[in-house]
C-alpha cells in the first residue's frame, strides 16, 4: 500500500487546527497592536513567545517521543493546546499583555509537539517514495486551517461594535482541540513508538547531523524560512492597512489575508503532483525565485497592484515548509526522530526575525521592511539548488 489513508487523514485534521492556531498569530499582532497601544518591534513580542518554544523543547519531545509514541505525543500535544488556548480568557479580561504571551507559549508547546510527531509520522505512513508527497498532503490541511481564519477570526475579535474581543477565536480552537484528542485516543492511529536512542542533546545531534549535510544545512535554512515566513504573513494586515500603500479595513486586509493562504492551499494541493516529475530541491528553487520577485515588487514598488502582489506571495511560499522539512529528513534512517528535532529547534526563526522587520518598520515603514524575508528567500534557492543536485547525483550513482 502506497499510503495509510486512515491513519494519515488523522494527521491531516491535526494540522488542520495547527494552521488555525499558527494563523491567529497574524491576526493578533494587529489587534493587539490596538488593544494594548504598542509599537511594531512591542508588537512582536507575539512571535517571540510563540516560537522561543522551538529553541527549548524540541530535543526533550523527542525523547517523550522515544518513550511514549507518536499517538500519545499527539494526544499530549491537543490537550496543552486546548489549555494554552483556555489562558486567553483571563489574559483578557485582566488586560495583561504579559498573560497573552504566556498564553502564547503554552499553546506553542503544544504546536511544537503536534510538528516534532506529525511530520515525521506522516512520512511512515506508506512506502519511502510517497514520503514527499504525504508530508505535502497534510500541510494542505494546515494551509486550509490557515485560509480558513483570518476573516473568521477577525470577525470574532472585532464583533459588531468593532470593539477587541481577542479571546473569542481562541475558546473555539480550545473546544475542537480538545474535542479533537478524545476522537484520536478512539483511532485507529497506529502508536509507531521507535525504538530508545541516546544523545538527546542538542549539541550531540548537532555533531551527529554533520554526517547528513541535507539534514545540516537543512536546519540552517529552516531557520531562515520560518523567519520568513512569519514576517511575511505576520506584518501582511498591517502592510494593507498602511496609508501609503492601500489604506484598507482591518476586514478588508483580513480579506486579502484569506486569498493570500487559499493560493497557498490550492497551489499546495496541485503541487503534490509536481513531485512525480520533479525533485523536491528543484521546486525550492523555482518557488523561492518567485517569492524573492514577488517580495521586491512588494517592498519597492506602489501601485494598485500591491494587495495582489502579496496574494500572489502564497502561490510561492505554498510547498515551502513541507518540502524543506522532507528534505532535511530524506535518507537519514534511524536519526529521523532526532533530525526532527533539530529541524524544529531551527523554528525559532520566527522568533528572530520578526524583531528585525518590526524594527526596519518602526524606522523606515512597513513596506521596505520586507525586504528582510526578501535577503532569507535568497539562502532558501542556494539551498534548494544544493539538494537537486545531490538527487542528480544520487540518481546518476544508482541508474550505473
């Protein structure tokens, strides 16, 4: 059997309210922004909280991992979710910015769970050669969890009377969550717990991911992309609501945050068939030139044009993280869970450059601060170029 449908459905809806939930985070920067009267580079905080995470748990995960199986790990992972998401109704009616961060990180905890598991574990269900696809296959969902927010969630915070209500959104990812784990512990999800390792430390996996440069520079890069990633969609409200740029309604720019994650589900979708014919590393490539294209006109150019512009960023960045992730784990063997690992600690990206961009928009504006995921874009095509030519390689080696 090529794939477990069953079993990788359930994985595909986890991830459904993984985008969720990683997506609120883009509409709560603006709103909070509002709420509590910060600047950008205060505002940011919000990335901060959520992906500081990646830097502390993924290694001891892992080892839960390792002791337990990926269907406790996901279980676990609903359950902290549903707790972090509970925190936003005290962190608003005390107005504590600083219990919205905490809130933040809970629920990152149990993001960082359900993505050091998930991917993986969507990989072993089937043969090897589908593995590229299946990782694709449920980050559509995530991608639909993602399209599915932004007007959602908008609406709820905003409500009739346009008034903050930030904790709305965040009680309904609670329920399904949770609802979402006791559907799981009655699955037929297979548990898949792999064998006891040893040297779950950072710098021994480090060191021991030197013997797989993919798996290496892998991580270096999706240090960068995550980085990319959340100053892309979490500035994207602000861009259109910028005077200068479109002047849109919070609404309105929720809109065009909608379209921007609906390309980049559909696109997503499509392009699982794009790996029957070409090699992951070339599609990195193509797909990061056109966001680097796309990211100039966005930060150097003003026109009628700019909202579809940054719609058209979600064409490109559609295949990004489940491919660069698939990448850093293809033909690593028994380091799988451990490469994991070190793949999700390079998460902390989103933590890193968001503080940057808030910074160049503080300063200069909002628009020329794109170009900072412009400059991370331009790392992911060396990398991209980097793993098509070790496929060529390795397709050349075993075709004598």
């Amino acid at each position: 059997m090529k794939h477990q449908w069953k079993p990788l459905l359930l994985v595909a809806y986890v991830f459904l309210f993984v985008g969720a939930i990683v997506c609120m985070n883009d509409i709560l920067l603006p709103s909070l922004k509002s709420f509590f009267h910060l600047s950008y580079t205060q505002a940011t905080r919000i990335q901060q909280s959520f992906y500081l995470v990646y830097l502390i748990f993924p290694i001891p995960i892992s080892y839960f991992i390792s002791s337990y199986g990926y269907k406790v790990a996901l279980l676990t992972a609903l359950g902290i979710c549903s707790i972090g998401c509970s925190l936003f109704i005290p962190a608003y009616f005390a107005s504590s910015y600083i219990l919205v961060l905490i809130a933040l990180f809970v629920v990152s905890i149990g993001v960082t769970l359900i993505n050091v598991a998930a991917n993986p574990l969507a990989t072993m269900l089937g043969t090897p050669e589908g593995a590229h696809a299946r990782i694709n296959f449920v980050q559509v969902f995530s991608r639909i969890g993602y399209s599915l927010t932004p007007i959602l969630g908008t609406r709820l915070i905003y409500g009739n009377d346009k008034s903050i209500s930030f904790y709305r959104p965040y009680m309904g990812l609670g329920i399904g969550t949770f609802l979402l784990a006791i559907f799981i512990y009655f699955s037929v999800l297979p548990a898949f717990k792999p064998s006891m390792a040893k040297g779950f430390s950072f710098f021994s996996i480090l060191k021991e991911s030197k013997k797989y440069p993919q798996l290496f520079w892998g991580a270096v890069i999706m240090f960068f992309y995550v980085g990319a990633e959340a100053c892309t969609a979490g500035f994207f409200i602000n861009y259109l609501q910028d005077k200068s740029i479109s002047g849109f309604s919070a609404d309105k720019a929720a809109q065009f945050l909608t379209y921007y994650y609906v390309a980049a589900t559909v696109i997503g979708f499509a392009s699982i068939y794009l790996f029957k014919f070409f090699s992951a590393g070339k599609l990195v490539a193509v797909f990061g030139t056109g966001m680097i294209i796309i990211l100039l006109l966005c930060a150097l150019t003003n026109s009628s044009w700019n909202p579809y512009y940054m719609v058209g960023l979600g064409v490109f960045i559609s295949i990004m993280f489940p491919t660069l992730f698939s990448l850093g784990i293809e033909r690593i063997g028994t380091f799988t869970e451990k490469g994991s690992a070190l793949l999700n600690i390079a998460i902390v990206g989103g933590a890193f450059f968001p503080p940057i961009q808030g910074m160049i928009a503080d300063a200069l504006g909002v628009q020329i601060s794109y170009l900072v995921p412009c400059f991370c874009f331009l790392l992911i095509v060396i990398y991209g170029l980097f793993c098509a030519r070790r496929a060529f390689a390795n397709k050349t080696s075993s075709d004598i």
